[in-house]
C-alpha cells in the first residue's frame, strides 16, 4: 500500500527521487564482492516491491539479481529466503519456480537436535522454524484463498509432494524428543520454541504441499500418513487446519474429520476449540472440492461464540468472522437470528470498565481485543442481513453495535464495524 502511495502520479517528485536512487543503486550492484552490493540489492528489491521501479530498471534488478549465482543455482543473496525469489524479477530464460523447488527438494532433513556417538542430545538452535517446512508452505500456492495469508505460486508432482512429506517426517520423529526436555531445564526451552512454531506451520504445509498433491493408491502409504498424523495431534493441535484437505483425496473419511472438529468444537481445551475453528473455515472454502462439513459443526462454533465460552474465545470470534465475510451464504437464518441476539450479552460483558476494573466476565487485558473482534462480527451480521433480508429491519443489537463503535475510545474498535467492507474486497 505504501508504494503504492509514493508511486502516485500526484508526488511525481518522490517518483523522481526513486528513480533517482534506483540508478545509483544498480550502479552499486555492479561492485561484486562487497558489502555494498548486498546492501544495494536489498533496498532495491524495497524499490520494486513498493512499485517504485520503472520497466526498464526492474528488468535491469532481474539481470544482475540472477547474474552472480551460488552453488545451488539460486542468487547470491544473504539473508532472503527461497519463495522470496518467486516475487522478484528475473531474465526470461531463468525458470525461477524450477530453481526454488529444486532447492527445496535438495534441502536437507534438518534438525535443531543432534546426538553424539555416546548418544548425548545438544541443542543447535540454528532456525526459527524448520526450513523446508516453512519454504514449501510459504511458497505453494494455497488451495483455497483466504484472505491475509501469504500464498506461493508453486505446485508439486505427486513424488515431490512425498518427498517433501518424508522430510517432515523426518523432522518429527527427531524434533518431538524436545517435549521430554524438564521444563526447567533452559536449553529444552530453547529446542522447544522453534518445534512448536513449526508445528504451527505444518497445518497450512500438509494443507498446500502434500495432501492436494500426493497421489497415493497404496492403503498402507495412507496408513503411515494417519498413523503420523495422530501422533502429532498428540503434541499440538495446530495441524488440525490440515484434516479438510485429507478429504481431497480421501471424501470417505468425512465422518472421521466431522467428529474429530465435532468434539474440538466442544472441548473446553484453549488450542483445540481455535484450531477446529480454523479448519471448519477452510473446509467450508473448499466448496465443491470435499463433502460438505455437517451443519451440526457451524452450529457449534456458532453456540461456542454466543453463550461465550471462554476456551479459544477470541480466536474462534475471528473464525466465525470470517466465516460471516468470505462465505456469507454458509450462514443459516437462525445463526444470523442468535449471533445478533448475543451481541447485548456481549456488551455488558466486555466494557471498558476504566475506574472500576474487574467487573466483566474475561480478563482486563483481553476486552480491549475482543471489543473489537465483536464489533466486527456486528458488522458482518450487518452486511448479512442486507444480503439476505433486504425488506427486513435489521436487529436493533447491531444499530447499538454502529452507535457504540463510532464513540468508542479505542481506535481498533471505531473501525472495526466498517472493517468487513473492505475484507469483502480482499
């Protein structure tokens, strides 16, 4: 958005010291081997990000982007990851969707683990996240666009998807050891960090990489896959997001995958009410692509954010927001009916009780977020009810919603109503 503000025909003077900068800039790329190089290839790539390069200098970026290479065949650029490169500009004859996932395939199976001769494990806290798990995830395209994910431009053949899968398999069956670290102990605590990041990654890899891809006809290659799948929900159930896209290839394990996100739905466990949530989103995106998730799902995220149930409150509110924008026509009348009938609840549970603290029924740092996240959810019942009641008047709880948003103190809730106009726009 910035660039495209200094771009702007109505600041020609910033787009004349752009292109300003831009040519002393490619003069500085041509000094190999230096500092100044690296540095000029940054702000440059800053440039053209922000529109802020003209056709002749973004085609002169990909011509001594590509010009020095490494061994790998990728630019010799420090510090810029693979699915990066899928953005920038590049000569016609480099096929850069081929070269990062040659990379990518190349990558090797790494740990932040490693055991000695005598058996010993030490920590090598090497990367925030596993490498290949978090390159491929990044830089597939997704299956279903939601919006505010970053999504990639690359597909997989069948055998690169499970070569992908077997390096996260890999990963796992060595990184899992961190959960028996003491949580005492300072050097398990750094091991642990990066392991559930990842984790909270692999959900969109196994939902992008492998399981729209992999072509498996064996039941036993399937088997492994559930059998590795379970014990990863053990530890974390992040890659819960990942079990709608299971029915891509395999539509008869639906009633496993509704009662797996049916119990989350229920549980009063903080990760697995959020996480079901997340994935009753993208499964109801996937539209024709699976078996329709059961009606019984929605109405339990629906029940879950109007009778309040604290356990992953906020996160399922941003789901079932969500929901509410990207696929309007999901949500049944009597969804529509006692979402807007809770919205009174709501707001004499989250005031911003400024002189006498403590008096709602969730804890003082988080009514700030939630204020905001329901009055979204008004605004979405707001733009529902004109889809599909436009004679009807809409419930006076969301007239009260608008009135409030516009005097609140906190800008995050002032914007929020109208925020779902331009998240329909995404």
């Amino acid at each position: 958005m910035q660039g495209a503000v200094l771009a702007s025909p109505n600041r020609p003077d910033l787009a004349s010291s752009a292109a300003e900068a831009a040519a002393w800039l490619l003069l500085q790329v041509e000094k190999e081997g230096t500092k100044e190089r690296q540095r000029a290839l940054e702000r440059l790539i800053g440039l053209h990000l922000g529109g802020l390069l003209d056709d002749s200098k973004t085609r002169k970026l990909g011509d001594v982007l590509w010009m020095k290479r490494n061994s790998d065949g990728l630019p010799n650029l420090a510090n810029y990851s693979c699915f990066g490169l899928l953005d920038l500009p590049h000569p016609p004859e480099v096929d850069v969707a081929a070269a990062v996932k040659d990379q990518m395939l190349r990558m090797r199976d790494s740990s932040n683990l490693q055991r000695d001769p005598n058996g010993k494990i030490t920590v090598h806290s090497a990367w925030g996240e596993q490498p290949v798990i978090w390159e491929a995830a990044l830089g597939t395209k997704s299956v279903v666009n939601i919006p505010g994910e970053v999504s990639g431009s690359l597909s997989w053949t069948s055998d690169e998807a499970t070569a992908l899968f077997s390096k996260a398999r890999a990963w796992w069956d060595t990184d899992k050891q961190t959960f028996a670290f003491s949580h005492n102990n300072p050097f398990g605590s750094m091991a642990l960090t990066p392991v559930l990041r990842t984790l909270d990654r692999l959900g969109q890899f196994l939902a992008r990489v492998v399981l729209p891809f992999v072509d498996w006809s064996s039941v036993d290659e399937w088997h492994v896959f559930d059998e590795w799948l379970e014990d990863v929900l053990k530890f974390s159930p992040s890659p819960t997001v990942a079990l709608p896209y299971l029915l891509i290839r395999r539509p008869s394990r639906v009633d496993h995958v509704a009662l797996r996100l049916g119990t989350m739905l229920e549980s009063d466990i903080e990760g697995g009410a959020s996480s079901a949530a997340k994935a009753l989103h993208h499964w109801i995106l996937l539209n024709d692509r699976t078996p329709t998730p059961p009606s019984s799902l929605l109405n339990a995220l629906v029940n879950r954010v109007a009778f309040r149930q604290k356990a992953g409150i906020k996160k399922c509110l941003s789901q079932l927001l969500r929901i509410v924008v990207d696929k309007p026509d999901s949500i049944a009348p009597s969804h529509a009916n006692l979402l807007a009938a809770s919205l009174e609840p709501w707001r004499q549970v989250i005031q911003l009780n400024v002189d006498k603290p403590g008096r709602n029924d969730f804890d003082e740092a988080d009514v700030p977020g939630l204020r905001a996240l329901v009055a979204g959810l008004a605004g979405g019942l707001n733009i529902w009810y004109k889809l599909f009641v436009p004679d009807g008047q809409e419930p006076s709880s969301i007239a009260t919603w608008r009135e409030l948003c516009n005097a609140d103190p906190l800008p995050e809730v002032r914007t929020a109503f109208d925020s779902c106009r331009s998240l329909r726009l995404v």
